[in-house]
C-alpha cells in the first residue's frame, strides 16, 4: 500500500508543481505586460525620430500646416464679418438716402429715371408706370414735364 500512496503523492505534487509553474508564468506574464506603458513607448519613438533631420521635417511641416489652417479659418472668419458689415452699411445709406430724398422731396434717382424712360418707351401709361416702380403718379407726370434730367434718354 505504501508504493500506491507514495505514486499518488509523486503524482499529485507533479501536478500541483506543474500548475503553480504555470500560474507563475502567467502572472509574470500580465506584470512584465502591466509594467509596459505604450504611451511611454511612443514618446521614446517620438523623440528618437524627433532627434534625426526627417523627424525634425515632419515636425515642422506638421506645425506650418496647423498654423496655415489656423490662419485660413481667422481670415475666413475676417471676411464673413467684413461682408456682413458692408451689406448692413449698404442697407444703412438706402435707408438714410430715402429719408434724405423724402426730406428735400427730390426727383427720383437716375435708376429709377432709366426705368420711366424704358417704360414710356413701350408705351405704357403714367398709371401703370407708377404701378410697376411703386411710385406716385405725380412723380411720373414731373418726369415727363422736366426734360433734360441728368443722364435721361427718353422719348418726348
């Protein structure tokens, strides 16, 4: 009985060696992989290519391109406020120069001059004219009487 006990035990502590041998090397395993830090690993990459003329390239060209993003986006920026300004400005002196016409009662501007004359010239009457520019029929009926308007060509 004692060479069945001793083979057992024989087996049993092979196998229990054999198990903490490799509970051992797995823990080992996850530890040496634990220690690793990759982000450390890729600043050590990092710098060792910073430190050679390509890396140093790169680098710089990487910079240049942020900094010419940067620069277009500020300028793009510029622009869209500087139109926003103009239209706001342009819709300002329609508006001051209505009231300034609407104050002194001055004939129509010489836009609205070309528009009569091309209008009388198709016929129309001073109704309809006063009809398609918004205008009063009175201001047709000035246009017509007051020949000689600065850059009017019109049809008598």
């Amino acid at each position: 009985m004692l060479p069945d006990l001793d083979f057992s035990l024989a087996v049993i502590g092979l196998i229990l060696l054999t198990g903490g041998m490799l509970l051992w090397r797995s823990v080992s395993a996850r530890q040496r992989i634990a220690r690793q830090n990759p982000l450390r690993e890729l600043e050590r990459e990092k710098e060792q290519r910073s430190h050679t003329p390509e890396g140093l390239i790169q680098e710089m060209e990487l910079r240049l391109y942020d900094y010419g993003r940067e620069v277009e986006g500020r300028v793009e920026t510029t622009l869209h406020v500087l139109d926003r300004l103009i239209r706001d400005a342009e819709h300002e002196i329609g508006r001051l120069e209505e009231v300034l016409q609407a104050s002194r009662g001055v004939q129509p501007e010489p836009e609205i001059n070309q528009r009569i004359s091309c209008l009388i010239e198709t016929g129309l009457t001073d109704a309809e004219i006063a009809a398609c520019l918004g205008c009063s029929q009175e201001t047709i009926e000035q246009w017509r009487q007051h020949p000689g308007r600065s850059g009017d060509t019109r049809v008598a």
